[in-house]
C-alpha cells in the first residue's frame, strides 16, 4: 500500500509574512493519518518555513537543486544546503525549469543521483505539451523522459523516488486531465518502471499527478489506482484549498 503524498509546489509566489503564515497554518492543522504532506517554498523562506512546521510532520522541500555540492555556480542551491538546513524534499525537472531554464532528462538525471545519494526524496517531473497529447504522442514523450532521467538508477533507488506526471497543458491552466486520462498515463508509467526494474519497484513508486488539482477535482484524481498523490501549484497558496486537497486524499485510502 503507497502512503498518498500531497505537495504543494509554491514557484515564485508569496512574501515571508505569506510564506511564513501559510506554513504555520499547515503545520498547525490536524493532518489526517496516513497521507504524507509536503510544501516547497521559494529558496528564500526555506528557513523561515522549517522554523514554522518544525516538529510537526510537514516536510519541507527546495523546487530545485544544482548536482555539484558547492563551487563557482553563481545563483545555484545545491543538495548537500538543502539537507543541512533541513529539507527532506526536492523537486527535479519541473516543466516550468524544462521550458525556461533549459532543464533537460540529462541534467534531472545528475541531480537525481546527488539527491538520492544525500538522502533527498525527490520529485521526478514528467508530462507532454498539447501538441505532443495531440499528436498522440503522450506516451512515448512520458516514456522517453522518465527513461532519460531514470537511467543508471538500481531498482532499490528507483523505489525510493517520486513521479509526478504533469501534463503541460493542464498546468497552472484550469484545464485539468480527466481522471482516466491520467490514469491511463499513469497506469503506463508502473507498467514501464515494472518492465525495466522490477515488481517490488515499480509498486512502492509513488506517483503524483499535477496540473489544476482543485478540492473540487482532487478525490476523483486521487481514487484511481495509480495516482498516488499530488503535485499542487496555485490551489497550495491557501492553506484551506490545500488542506481540502489533503482530506480528499484520505478519503480515497
Ligand atoms: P498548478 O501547478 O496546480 O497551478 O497547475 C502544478 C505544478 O506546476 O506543479
């Protein structure tokens, strides 16, 4: 049985006062059993935010993180800062770092060892454009991009990885994928980790879906085989529309 992990993945928003707050409301929220809660803030707040939720069982997060452990990379955060200050998250390869800041399968792949080899759980970012979906090539971009950014991983260290599967078009656009639309993806996803590694593997991946999870849409989500979880931009800056999320969670264990 896969513990059910909700993310709240914060991008570029919020000032401390906001950061602060919104990490002390969560913190302080009865948390249903059984579902593993994450957020990730800008690096700026990290700090203030493991202030807010220490103790309690929220996990902080970085949204990204350079393989090298420290030197001349002006502007970079690596993995070793992010576990010093306390981090037990990092999310890799989101499609916003893959559009804008030239993140490729082969950059995800170095800091998906570094972060696996310094304790990290981290957040493998997949999913297609429109006109990849259009064209029917869903399957095949998803394949290739887990592939490229897997590669070299022993089937023990695939096991301890998060997937989120995040169709590009449905995010931060209102447009959400249906639940069997995603679920077909993500059923795809265990079956080629299945085929690569191995059965005991591919089961305790955790795979989020992400791309306009809503209170009002996260429980169908959520209730398909396959999805695992959650992986939420702009409904994770309210603490009630991401605690709704959460309890959605649980209700679908
Ligand atoms: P969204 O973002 O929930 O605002 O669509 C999800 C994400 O980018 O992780």
């Amino acid at each position: 049985m896969r513990t059910p992990f909700i993310a709240g993945n914060w991008k570029m928003n919020l000032d401390r006062t906001g950061a602060v707050a919104l990490s002390k409301a969560i913190a302080q929220a009865t948390l249903p059993e059984g579902v593993e809660v994450g957020i990730c803030p800008p690096t700026v707040y990290l700090g203030d935010c493991l202030a807010e939720t220490d103790g309690s069982p929220v996990g902080v997060g970085g949204q990204d993180m350079h393989f090298e452990p420290n030197g001349a990379f002006t502007g970079e955060t690596s993995g070793d800062m992010l576990v010093d200050i306390g981090c037990r998250y990092v999310i890799l390869g989101h499609s916003e770092r893959r559009q804008f800041f030239g993140e490729t399968d082969a950059s995800v792949n170095k800091k998906l060892m570094v972060a696996l080899e310094k304790g990290l759980i981290p957040i493998v970012c997949v999913g297609e454009l429109l006109e990849q979906r259009e064209a029917g090539q869903t399957q095949q971009v998803v394949q290739e991009q887990v592939e490229g950014s897997l590669a070299g991983l022993t089937p023990e260290q695939v096991a301890q990885i998060v997937i989120a599967y995040e169709p590009v078009w449905a995010i931060g656009t209102g447009k959400v994928a249906t639940p069997e639309q995603a679920e077909e993806v993500h059923a795809d996803l265990r079956s080629l980790l299945e085929s690569r590694y191995n059965t005991e593997s591919s089961s305790k991946v955790r795979i989020q879906y992400g791309g306009s999870v809503k209170p009002g849409n996260a429980e169908e989500l959520l209730a398909q085989p396959n999805i695992d979880g959650a992986l939420v931009g702009g409904a994770s800056l309210q603490a009630e529309s991401f605690l709704a999320i959460i309890e959605a969670a649980q209700a679908t264990r």
